[in-house]
C-alpha cells in the first residue's frame, strides 16, 4: 500500500516540526545501501516523492511516514503520536469528491481520504483493484491492525492466509486482522473499486 504531511486541524494545536524527517529516511536508505528506487518500491512510494522528502521540498502524510519508517527499520516518529489524554477534542478533516491523495500499485490504486490529520487511528481510502491474478502479487500483504473493506463496485476476490477464497461484489464488506496475510483481486469485466478503513493499533 503515498502522499502531503499532515497538519492538525484542532485549533490551537500546532502542526508537527517535521524538519527533521528527510535527512532522517535519507541517512537510514544510506545505511542500507539502498536506491531511491528500491526504497521507493518496498515503501509503495514513487522515487519522485521520496526525493522530494528527503530534500524537504514536501512533506509526507502518516502514512507515508508510517511505511517509510517500516521499511528502513525505524521507530514512529513521536511527533505523530499524540497523547490520548491531551485533551483536544472537535477535530475535523474532509475531502472533496475525487481529490483524495492519489498512490499506485502494481496491484492497487489508491485515493487517499482525510490525509491532514496526523495522529487519527483510522486510515480510510478507496482503492480500485487492478491485480487480475493472486501470483500477481510478490508475497501476502500484512501489517498491525485491522481492517474493514466494502466493496463499492465490481466483483473481486479476497484472498486469506487462513481461509478460503471469498468472492463479493458491490455492497459487500468484510472486517478482519491485517496481520493476516491478504490480497484482493477483480474478477469481474471493470477492476473492482472497493472502500477500506485501516485501524492501527
């Protein structure tokens, strides 16, 4: 499973220094002996994007951030926790029809919705499925939390690493452990165009 670093919304709470974040990922890519390119592909981000981080000429949404420090093997920054008992309630985000924070696959298209808040929980996007085939897909996706998935059009095939294949199509949904290794795949005449909640733990 790219992306504009989230401010706050909250009123009087200011939006993260995140100054340090480029030379962060970009002294971790070194010790790894890795290319933007190969960073990129392992984060799910183009090498465009992560340049332009890393140079601080853009600033990564959480779950840019989130992967990206994944990948590396490097601690969640902070700065993007924020304390439960901090008081601060009434926050607010939105996004317009159609101009969700656009992320391609090989396998997914993602539009990401409600991308300015740094510290929610629950990460929603819609995503249409382009894999066609379960082999298209390098190993099983995984990762902490859960998550829910409704299928807005289409037919597709949700693949499980402990259960059998389940077929839906639009107005289906489905909630289950990210941890579990999973992927989906259309299987009717359009790619599938579904809508999926993450919750991180």
């Amino acid at each position: 499973m790219e992306p504009v670093l989230p401010t706050d919304a909250a009123e009087g709470l200011e939006a993260p220094d995140t100054s340090n974040l480029g030379k962060m990922f970009y002294d971790a890519r070194k010790k790894k002996g890795w290319t933007l390119e190969e960073t990129g592909k392992a984060a799910g981000i183009g090498r465009s994007t992560l340049s332009k981080i890393e140079n601080d000429q853009t600033k990564p949404s959480f779950d840019v951030v989130r992967r990206l420090t994944k990948v590396l093997g490097l601690e969640t920054p902070q700065l993007f926790v924020q304390s439960s008992q901090s008081g601060i309630s009434g926050r607010r985000d939105y996004t317009l029809d159609g101009m969700g924070e656009r992320q391609e696959t090989p396998t997914y298209g993602h539009e990401l919705l409600c991308t300015e808040l740094s510290s929610k929980r629950m990460l929603p996007y819609i995503s249409t499925i382009k894999a066609r085939d379960i082999s298209e897909f390098e190993t099983w996706i995984r990762h902490g939390g859960e998550e829910f998935m409704y299928v807005i059009s289409g037919e597709l095939t949700l693949f499980t690493e402990h259960y059998r294949p389940l077929e839906m199509k639009a107005g289906d949904s489905v909630y289950y452990d990210a941890g579990m290794g999973h992927g989906c795949v259309s299987t009717g005449k359009e790619d599938a165009k579904v809508l999926w909640v993450s919750l991180e733990f």
